[in-house]
C-alpha cells in the first residue's frame, strides 16, 4: 500500500512540476499550443505509424527539454545569488538545448508536413476515413492536455488526485465516446459506457473527487471527442 502511494506521489510531484512550467513559463504555453495544433493537424494527413510515432517523439523531446531548462535555470538561481558568469553559461547552454530542438522540432514539421499539403484538399476523404486510431490518439492526447491546463489555472486539489476537473473521468468518457463512434455498436458501447461510470464511482467512492468535479470531466471528455471526431466527419 505504502509503494502505491509513494508511485501516485510520484506522478503528482511530476505533474505538479509541469502545472508550474505551464503557470510561469511562456515558453512553454507556446509550445503547448504548438502542439495541440499540430495534433489537430495530423488528423487530417496521412501519416505511417512511424511518422505518427515520430511526431509524438519530437513534441515529447521540446517539450522535456524546456522542462530541463526551466529547472536548471532554478537551481542556479537557488545557489548563486549574484551574476556569475559561470552561471550565465548554464543559463544559456540550457537555453541552447531547447533552440536546437525546437529547430529540429520545425525541419521535421516541415519534412512531413510540406509534401502533404498539396494533395490535402484532394484527398482528405480517404484520408480522414483511415486514421480512426489517430483520431482516437490524438482525442485522448488533448483531452489530457486540456485538463492539465484546466488543473493549472484552477489551482485546486494535486494533480492526478483532486482537483478541478477529474481528469480520470475526462478520459473515461473520452474513451467511452471514441468507442461509440467508431464502433458503432451497441453492446460495445454499453460496456465501455459502464466501465467510464466504474471510473466515476471509483472517484467519488475514495473521495478524491466531488460530484461537480467528475461530471465536468466527463463532459469534457465527450465534447473534445465528439468535436474532433466532426471535424474529420466534415471533410468526407
């Protein structure tokens, strides 16, 4: 018991870590849409699984290496008062690692991007119609990104364990709406359906959760899912 709460623990100190770059970090704001409009963008082009895989790579490695750079410019902060030159070097030469993989986070944007958006208009239909999994990807990707946010700005409960909305929920629902809409099936549906409530009771049961809290996050479950899923319905 006490190791599961010390790996809970974990995650909260590591979301938490996040929700503070996100507050005081521009940088990361900006990155943060960056990728939330790529992800959108990537629904609608029809990337190999490799490249799906690679994209989620390089987004992961910007956004780690403005983590790196945010905690390395606190610590010097923390040990050295005054402007020390040596300090200002660890400043830059962590500033420097979040300029080369931002650059390299464009080129291989546009590597992938570029050839694709030609034949975009041409042939989204078939596109769309063959990324269900991709859409399903990115639905829970920002679905999670969104609540992070939502967790940031509220500033209530810790991050995977109260607060603002539940974002245990949120993804449920996500999940549950996904299902529905690609499935199409009512049995499969059903059960996806009880095991998102399992997730809300499991919530409220332990009260890490209110009422108001669960509900929140399974409405924005489904809104996000059933919005991104039109989008692509739109274009076929």
């Amino acid at each position: 018991m006490d190791r599961k709460r010390n790996i809970i623990q974990s995650f909260n100190y590591a979301i938490s870590g996040l929700i503070h770059v996100l507050r005081t970090q521009r940088s990361m704001q900006i990155h943060f849409a960056i990728a939330i409009a790529v992800l959108i963008a990537s629904l609608f082009l029809n990337f190999t699984r490799v490249e799906f895989i690679g994209l989620l790579l390089i987004i992961a490695i910007v956004i780690t290496a403005e983590l790196f750079n945010t905690a390395v410019e606190a610590i010097v902060d923390i040990y050295i008062s005054s402007r020390h030159p040596m300090a200002q070097v660890a400043k830059d030469v962590s500033a420097a690692a979040v300029l080369i993989t931002s650059m390299t986070a464009v080129l291989i944007g546009y590597l992938l991007f570029f050839d694709r958006m030609s034949p975009f208009a041409l042939s989204i239909i078939s596109r769309v119609a063959q990324s269900a999994p991709a859409i399903t990807a990115v639905c829970l990707l920002l679905v999670s990104i969104l609540i992070i946010l939502l967790k940031a700005f509220s500033r209530t409960g810790s991050p995977i364990s109260g607060g603002f909305p539940s974002g245990h929920s949120a993804l449920a629902f996500s999940g549950f709406t996904a299902i529905t809409l690609i499935t199409q099936n009512y049995l499969i549906s059903s059960i996806s359906l009880f095991m998102a409530l399992l997730v809300i009771q499991s919530r409220l049961e332990k009260r890490i959760h209110d009422f108001v809290e669960v509900i929140a996050g399974s409405i924005i479950g489904i809104l996000v899912t059933v919005l991104i899923f039109q989008l692509a319905k739109i274009y076929m």
